[in-house]
C-alpha cells in the first residue's frame, strides 16, 4: 500500500494495548471480519509499550491481570511475581501478539490524526499523519484512559541544559542516573513508582511535591508454585467472580459501617490490608469508606500514622501526609520502599505547596524559595486523562460536528461505548463506563466483547449503521453523575475530575456503580435489541 492509497475495511482499530488486541482477534477471527489495528508506537502494548520508567508495575495481581478469553493461553503462560512488572506484561502482550497472529494485521508508526463520518455511504474516512487513509464501516477507539502524557505548567522547559524525561514516555533504551543530581516532579502512582529506584542511582535526588498521596507497600515477592497452580485449576471460577464484582478484583463484600467498628477494629482491618499490600481490601474494607467523610478519614488517619513512623524527619513526614482530599478519591498507590526513601541523606522533599514551582531554568528548577540545580529533570506529572487521547484526533460525526465541541463541557457518551452524533464509533473503557476504576483486563473484555456482539447482531440484521440516541445518552450522564454524587470522588481535585488539566471541564469521568451492576446493565440494553440506540 502506498501512503495515499485507501484501504477499504470492515472495521479499523486505533490502539494496539490490550484492548486492541483483544478486538482485533475477535472482529477478524471470531466474525470473520476485514479487520486493521493501527497503532502509534512501534510495538504492541500501549500503556504498557509506552510507561517503561524504573519501577513500572501494575498494582492489579498478575494472576487477576490477564486475558480470560482463552483457558489455552491462561495455562501456558507463567506470571512469577506477585505484581508483575512493564517488562513482564509487555512480554505478555507480546506473546499474545504472536500467539493468536495478530501482527500481520497491525499497522506500527501509524498516529491517527482525523477520522470522518460520511453519512451517504455510512462509513468512517481514517486519515493518519502519515497521509494514510483508511476507509471502513466500524471505527472502534482502544486508545486508552492514560495516554496523553500532561507536562507541568511552568516555563523555561526549553532551556534546561540537561535532558527532561517523562516517566509517560521513557525513553526504550533506558536511561542512566548514575552519580546524577535529580530533580523528579510529581508523585503519584508513577512518581511514587519510580522515585526509590531513581534513589538508587543518583547521587542527589530531590522531589517536588505539589500534593502528596496516600501509598502502602505492594509487599511484592515472587509466585509460589502452588499459588499458580491453585489459579490455573480454579480460573473459571476466579474469573466469573472478577466480572461479577464491583472492581474486577473479588474482595469479600463489606458489611459494616468504618463508624460502627470499634478503634481496634478498624484498626485490625486495615493493618491486614496494609500487610497483604491490597488497595482494594483498604478501600472496600468497609461499607461507607468511599461514601462518608468520617468513615473515610479513620482509613486516612491509619495511613498517615503509618507515614509518620516510616519517614524519620517530623517536617518531612507532615508534609508527606496528604489532608487536601479524601483516602481513595484520588488514585492510592502501592510502592515498594516510597516512604523510606526519604530518610536517606542524598534525598529531599521540596513542598510545593509552601514554596510553589516557578520556572525551569539552565541548571535546573527555581521554587519561591530559590533554584535547584539537577542534571537531568524528571517529570512524573500524569496524563489528559480518558478524553485527552479522542480530542486530539480530529473526530467528526454527523454534520460534521466534532467530538471535541461536543464534549467541550465534559465527555458525554451511552454507557461508555458509543456516542450520540457518531454512529459505528465504539469507545474501548470510555468515560462514563467503570475503566479506570477497575481491573482495566476486566473492563477491557467486558466492552471488546459488547462491541463484538453488536457488530455481530447489527450485521446478522441486515443492518449497516448503529447510534446512541441523545435520550438515552442523557440518562446514562445522569445516572452516572448521580451515583459518582454518592460518593467522595467529586471532592477531590482528581484527574477522575479533569482537573489536573487547566481549563478541563470538572466532570467525574468514570461510573463508580461497579463492574458486576454495570456488566448487568450493558448485557440487558444489548438482550432488550440495543435499547437507547437506532439502528438502521
Ligand atoms: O500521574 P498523576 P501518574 N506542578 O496524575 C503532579 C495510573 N498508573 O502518572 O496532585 C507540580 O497521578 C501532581 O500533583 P497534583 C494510575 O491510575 C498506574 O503518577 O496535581 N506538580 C501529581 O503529584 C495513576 O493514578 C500505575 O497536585 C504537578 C503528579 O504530578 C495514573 O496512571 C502506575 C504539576 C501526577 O500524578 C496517573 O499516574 C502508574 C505541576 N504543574 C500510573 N502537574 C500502576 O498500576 C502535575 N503535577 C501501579
């Protein structure tokens, strides 16, 4: 194919992480469908591809965190420790790559730039940097909840005279710090990640706080045989349980009120979690943690009575415990040694909070209390989080109406899948559906395998064209903001909120009613003959 020719599809996949590589294998083997996944990087993996900083690892267990399509690949592949690491899950992806042949059907390199809606011929016009144009009937987005890397605001990144690196997009060939002074901006799950790690090697490594968040230790090790083996013979049951429970990952249902508990109590609770290294025995410990801001706070307390006997240095540690928002509301984090890295001479806290970020300089960062001189500059600053990869391609659905303009005050979208205004379009883990709160492996299959039986059925009916009515589009945002109005999440200035982002509309981007209920929800709007959409 020349760069200018078009290629005539079935279907075109944006995105080669797990979700397009899951919709890619069942649209072309499952339907038998002329099916194409493009991709930026030069690789499989996405955020997996993409995030290869020092210390990566997902905080979802490896044997919950992996395809349950195929009980062949679930039991010849070996998970060996208990959070797997970014270059065990890229294996992973990879293998899955190979395994299924999926790459002779995977365009590299390829950034999607524009996508059009042609309403006489009911088709999407695909046009990529490169000039490459696709034109195919189903346009399914897999871009991912986390891969607009954001950079702080502040000037002068130009003019430093050392490298600036983004913990979003490592570098592949690594980078060495060693003997290097560090300046590392940011601390959240990759920040939190990284930062004992980029201790190691460098010979002064200081922090710029703005908020801190709450962390435990992952307690990570390595798998034991039986563990796995356990998981392979009992995978059908795991996995039913994991699509039926609110965040992917089975925890026992709480039943009691934080409040009602006794000091001891709780006290016991959340040291069990804390020892298992388990966010979600924490976080679902009890019934109101993420709803009330008392029960809450007894969750939050525990934690910052643990940083204060972790990190040495009273000052230190006070301003690493976090006061601004609820424990939970936004993403907690699980570290291996975060904390304790603090109380080694050649590290420092720089509170942003009391000396804000001004500017980055020649020789490193200036704070209102004066400038820091680093080699290399770290940013550890996060992502345009869930709508930041869609608005940056120019989407246009029927009248030509653009799928930025439309989400101008927030995302909008029929159950996180597909978007009044622009038919065949179907968002992979979009807002408004329970993505990133939840095991992302889950979410993912649950919507690649809700947008494969669609297509399906649309097809099996003789029927070309498929689109969310703006009623039943309006009533999901209403649901969906009325359940995230139950809880705390609204409170926090969150990326769930858009609000790390300048100028980002605040809307709760995600549906907190859980995975099982919402599992529920998708399947019987798809039995009742695809409720809240037209067909034509
Ligand atoms: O990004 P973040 P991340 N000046 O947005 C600070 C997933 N993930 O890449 O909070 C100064 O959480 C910002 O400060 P503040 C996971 O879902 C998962 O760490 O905005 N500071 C914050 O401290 C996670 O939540 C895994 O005040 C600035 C930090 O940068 C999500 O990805 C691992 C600033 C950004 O934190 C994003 O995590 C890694 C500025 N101008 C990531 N701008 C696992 O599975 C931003 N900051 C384990």
């Amino acid at each position: 194919m020349t760069e200018t020719s078009t290629q005539q599809l079935d279907a075109l996949i944006v995105g080669a992480g797990f979700a397009g590589l899951y919709q890619l294998k069942t649209l072309r083997d499952d339907l038998g469908l002329r099916a194409r996944l493009v991709e930026a990087g030069e690789g499989v993996g996405g955020t997996w591809y993409w995030n290869r900083y020092p210390g990566a690892r997902c905080d979802v267990e490896s044997l919950s965190y992996s395809y349950s399509f195929s009980p062949e690949l679930e039991q010849e592949w070996e998970w060996t420790e208990k959070y797997p690491t970014q270059p065990e899950i890229l294996r992973y992806a990879e293998h899955v790559a190979d395994r299924f042949d999926l790459r002779r059907d995977i365009s590299f390199g390829v950034r999607v730039a524009s996508a059009v809606y042609d309403e006489g011929r009911r088709r999407w016009t695909v046009t990529a940097e490169s000039g490459a144009v696709y034109d195919a009937r189903f346009l399914i987005m897999a871009t991912g909840c986390l891969s607009v890397s954001k950079a702080p605001e502040v000037p002068g990144a130009e003019r430093f005279g050392g490298p600036i690196h983004h913990t979003g997009h490592w570098p592949y060939e690594g980078v060495d710090l060693t003997g290097q002074r560090v300046g590392v901006i940011g601390t959240g799950s990759s920040g939190i990640q990284s930062i004992p790690i980029f201790a190691e090697q460098a010979s002064e490594l200081t922090v710029f706080q703005r908020t801190p968040n709450f962390s435990m230790p992952a307690g990570n090790r390595p798998l034991g045989t039986q563990e796995i083996t356990d998981m392979k013979e009992n995978y059908r049951e795991w996995r039913a349980a994991q699509r039926t429970s609110g965040f992917g990952v089975p925890v026992p249902a709480p039943t009691m009120s934080a409040l009602e508990d006794t000091e001891q109590g709780r006290a016991a609770r959340y040291q069990t979690g804390w020892d298992q290294g388990n966010l979600t025995a924490v976080l679902n410990a009890y019934t109101d943690t993420l709803t009330d801001k008392a029960a809450n706070e007894t969750a939050a307390e525990f934690v910052r009575d643990k940083i204060r006997s972790i990190v040495d240095d009273p000052a230190t540690a006070e301003a690493m415990c976090p006061t601004s928002f609820a424990f939970g509301t936004k993403r907690p984090c699980l570290d291996s040694g975060y904390y304790a890295t603090f109380n080694r001479p050649h590290v420092s806290l720089v509170d942003l909070r009391s000396t804000p970020l001004q500017e980055i300089t020649e020789r490193g960062i200036r704070t209102s209390d004066g400038e820091y001189e680093v080699d290399t500059i770290i940013f550890a600053t996060g992502f345009d989080a869930m709508t930041g990869a869609l608005n940056r391609i120019d989407i246009r659905g029927r009248d030509g109406r653009t799928l930025a303009d439309e989400w101008a005050h927030g995302p909008r979208s029929y159950l996180g899948l597909a978007v009044s205004g622009f038919p065949n379009l179907f968002t992979v883990t979009g807002p408004s559906s329970p993505s990133v709160l939840s095991n992302m492996m889950v979410s993912i299959e649950q919507h690649v395998e809700w947008i494969t039986g669609c297509i399906r059925d649309l097809t099996e009916r003789g029927r070309t064209e498929i689109e969310a009515s703006d009623e039943a589009q309006d009533a999901w945002a209403a649901h969906v903001e009325e359940v995230g109005n139950a809880t705390l999440y609204p409170t926090a200035d969150s990326w769930y909120m858009g609000s790390n982002v300048p100028g980002k509309p605040r809307v709760f981007m995600a549906y907190i009613g859980g995975v099982g209920p919402y599992a529920e929800k998708i399947t019987d709007v798809a039995r009742r003959g695809y409720e809240g959409f037209a067909m034509t």
